[in-house]
C-alpha cells in the first residue's frame, strides 16, 4: 500500500509541470491539433529520452578529462538532448495531414519535449522519494517547482526554437538555436547555483518573450497565407 502511494506521488509530481505547461502552449494553437497525435508525439518525446541518456553516458565516458572540458561536455549533452527531442517530433508527424501549417512545427515541437522532460522529472522525483517521508515530500515539492520554472520550461523553450526554424525550413539553425539557449541556461545554473537561481530565470524570461515573438510571426505568416 506504502509503495503504490509513493509511486502515485512520484508519478503525479513528474507529470505535473509538463501537463500545465503542455495546457499552457496548445492555446497558442488557434486550430488545436489531434489529441491522439499530441499523445503520439508526447510519448514519441518521452521514448527519445532513452536513447538520449545512453548517447549522453557514452559522450561523458569519451571525454577524458569534464573538470577541462566542461563547456564542450555540457554543450554536447545539451546538444544531444535538442536533437533526440526534435527527432521525436519530426519522424512523428512530418507525414501526418494534420500537420499543415506553420505554427504545428512549434506546437508539436513543444510536445515532444515536454514528453522527454517528464521522463527526466520522473527519474529525479523517483530518486527524490525513494521512501514516501515528510521530508522527502517536502524536498520533492522544492524540487518540483525548480522543474516547472527551470528545467522544463527550459526544454520547451528550447525545442520551440527549433519547431519555429523548422517551421521556416532552416532545421540545423534551429537545433543550433535551441542547442545554444539549453547550454547557456546549464552554465547559468553551474555558474550561479550556489548564490542564487535568479539568472537563470531571467534568461528563461528573455526566452520566452522570443517564443511568443515567434509564434506571432508564425501566426501572421498562416493568415497572410488564407
């Protein structure tokens, strides 16, 4: 009874950032997408981190010495990441008719990510509360609001980058763009961690007006196009 608790909570802490920003970005879509596609791409983005964390172990592994390397490290996992995620999203619908207009490629971009960032929230929130405590909920619940404001949203942001170069026919400017954002927020985070998480914040805020920027853009180019 004690171990089905703790999994319920463990899998309602992972999936909650991701289902509220998910409900957040699909209102962004004036002509909503298919809910199987969506549940399609969500889990294709969920599956893609696998493959993802083996590629990442193996890069960490090849490189000999991370104290000397650090940039080129986290900037080849962040790089990973944006392509595993971005390939999620396009082997899945690049072939589907609902995929027609321009602001999909962000919307189903957007998706795939929050799926591979639930996986992530789920491996952190399973090593958070191994046992079901006060204090491993309340560390879970801190832990939790830093993966909605952070990571997660970092990983959204991230892949709308590239679901908006996509959307414009430039993929490996996109996965440049979206490689770039992910590694300066991580450097942000390592670098200022110990004294405050207010810049990385702000960089996600930069981000995210970007975002919308883009979306209008996106938005503009489909009426324009009617």
């Amino acid at each position: 009874m004690v171990a089905a608790l703790n999994l319920a909570v463990i899998l309602a802490l992972a999936f909650l950032p991701s289902i509220v920003w998910l409900i957040f970005f699909l209102k962004e879509d004036r002509h909503p997408e298919p809910k199987k596609l969506i549940f399609l791409v969500f889990c294709a983005g969920a599956l893609a981190s696998v493959p993802a964390i083996v590629f990442q172990f193996g890069f960490q592994r090849f490189v000999s010495n991370p104290l000397h390397l650090f940039i080129v490290t986290i900037l080849g996992l962040a790089l990973i990441e944006e392509i595993f995620k971005f390939s999620a999203a396009y082997f899945s619908v690049r072939k589907e008719p609902a995929f027609n207009e321009p602001v999909d490629a962000m919307i189903y971009s957007i998706v795939a990510a929050l799926g591979f960032a639930t996986i992530e929230n789920l491996f952190i929130m399973g090593d958070k509360m191994q046992y079901l405590t006060v204090n491993s909920l309340i560390v879970s619940v801190s832990t939790l609001g830093f993966r909605f404001v952070g990571a997660t949203l970092l990983h959204t942001l991230a892949s709308a980058f590239a679901g908006y170069y996509w959307a414009r026919r430039k993929i490996f400017l996109g996965l440049a763009a979206a490689t770039l954002s992910h590694f300066i927020f991580n450097y942000l985070v390592y670098r200022f961690e110990s004294v405050s998480l207010l810049y990385p914040s702000i960089f996600l805020v930069f981000l995210a007006i970007f975002i919308f920027n883009d979306f209008s853009k996106l938005d503009r180019q489909q009426n324009s196009s009617d």
